[in-house]
C-alpha cells in the first residue's frame, strides 16, 4: 500500500511538473515579439546607410546561415556584430529584444534565420543590391 502512495505521488508531481513546463513554455512564446513584424525601422536603415542592417553575434551559427545567405544573394547590408562591437551592441540594445539574428529593412523585422522567410521578405523590400537585379 505504501509503495501504492508514493507511485501515486511521483506522478502526481511529474504531472504537475509536466503541467507547469507547458505552462512556462506558452507564456513565454506568448511574451516572446513576432518573428516577423512591420514597423517603421527607418531610423536604424538610415544609421546603417544600406537597405538592409543584421545584428548578429559572432558564435551564433543562425546569424552564419544569415550572413551567408544574404553573401550568397548579393544582399548589400550592414553588419552589427553585438558581441564584438560596442557601437553594435548599444544599438542592439535599444532594439529591446534579446535575440539574434535580427535582419531590418526600412518597414520591416524578422527575428531568428529561415531561408524561405528571407527569400520571400527580403526580396520584397526591393532589398537586392544594384548588381543583383
């Protein structure tokens, strides 16, 4: 019977734990700023002096596939390396989001690397350097 209990009150816990994970879990998705959100980002465009600006961490390999995929398609950007410049990173950090990479145009923020996102927004924005069109 004893022992009865303590099954009882193991999964009682796991499940309560369980519960609670999925809990944090959603309010924190909940809390977390769109991958993908419009706004006016023009002051930061204006600052880079290109179309498009990346705010990356040099360890990040997310922020690598970024850079590369934007080398690759002859995106002319700005590159703010937070972790290696301290201009970089006190620009990063008026962005209020604690996340990378993060690739701006003028009316536009998308958070974190997906190909097919920046292949469908990026070229959108009319982003492609002169030489790529």
């Amino acid at each position: 019977m004893n022992k009865l209990k303590n099954l009882a009150a193991t999964l009682a816990l796991v499940a309560v734990g369980t519960a609670c994970g999925y809990g944090i879990q959603t309010l924190r998705s909940a809390s977390a700023p769109a991958p993908i959100a419009p706004g006016d980002f023009s002051g930061i465009i204006a600052q880079a002096h290109h179309r498009v600006a990346l705010f990356t961490r040099s360890t990040c390999p997310y922020c690598r596939k970024a850079r590369a995929w934007l080398d690759a398609n002859r995106i002319d950007y700005a590159l703010y390396e937070i972790d290696t410049s301290p201009a970089a990173e006190s620009l990063y950090k008026t962005l209020d989001i604690s996340a990378v990479p993060i690739l701006m145009t003028k009316h536009l923020r998308i958070i974190g690397f997906n190909e097919n996102v920046y292949r469908h927004n990026v070229a959108a924005a009319g982003a492609a350097s002169p030489a790529a069109r």
